[in-house]
C-alpha cells in the first residue's frame, strides 16, 4: 500500500511545525472532537503509507469522502463509518463519555 508520498507535505511535519506556534497550540488543545478525529484519521493513513483514494476504496466510499473527514468538513459521520475506516487502517474503534 506504500506509495512514493516524498514530494507532499506530510500532515505529521506538517502539525509539528504548526504546534511550534503558541496560539496555534492553544486553538488546536481547545478543539473539539470532531476535528481531533480527522487529525487521527490522517495521521494513521500516513503512517500506513496510504492515500486518500485508496483508503476510501477500502472503506467502500469516495476519495472526497475522507478529504471532508480529515479536514474536520464532515462534523457527523456515522459509527458505521468510523467503524468501517477503523477496520481499513487496522484500528478498534473505541467510543466512551468522560
């Protein structure tokens, strides 16, 4: 499933040089579910050397599917959903209320 990803900007270097910036740090620490759930997603894919297209083949949906989820578009998505690219990336999915 590895592909040649060298020439893009990992989302992991990426997060790093942003959490260098204070008010960033701040805003990201104080965010919500939703977008710290897309900050898991990619940071899983990439680390399974995957793309968008080929994990949204895995989970049976649409390449622009898991871009809305990984930049926090998608506020709602189902558990079946989660569920589902939980599966593809080799995860359990957990849900809890603290």
């Amino acid at each position: 499933m590895k592909k040649d990803i060298t020439r893009r900007r990992l989302f992991r270097n990426r997060l790093k040089e942003d959490m260098r910036d204070p008010a960033f740090r701040q805003e990201f620490e104080g965010q919500d579910t939703p977008v710290r759930l897309a900050i898991q997603i990619a940071k899983i894919r990439e680390e399974r050397g995957m793309t968008q297209a080929q994990l949204a083949k895995l989970v049976g949906t649409k390449q622009q599917v898991i871009s809305r989820l990984e930049k926090g578009e998608q506020r709602n998505p189902t558990v079946d959903t989660l569920e589902r690219i939980a599966h593809a990336l080799g995860k359990k999915l957990e849900l809890a209320f603290r």
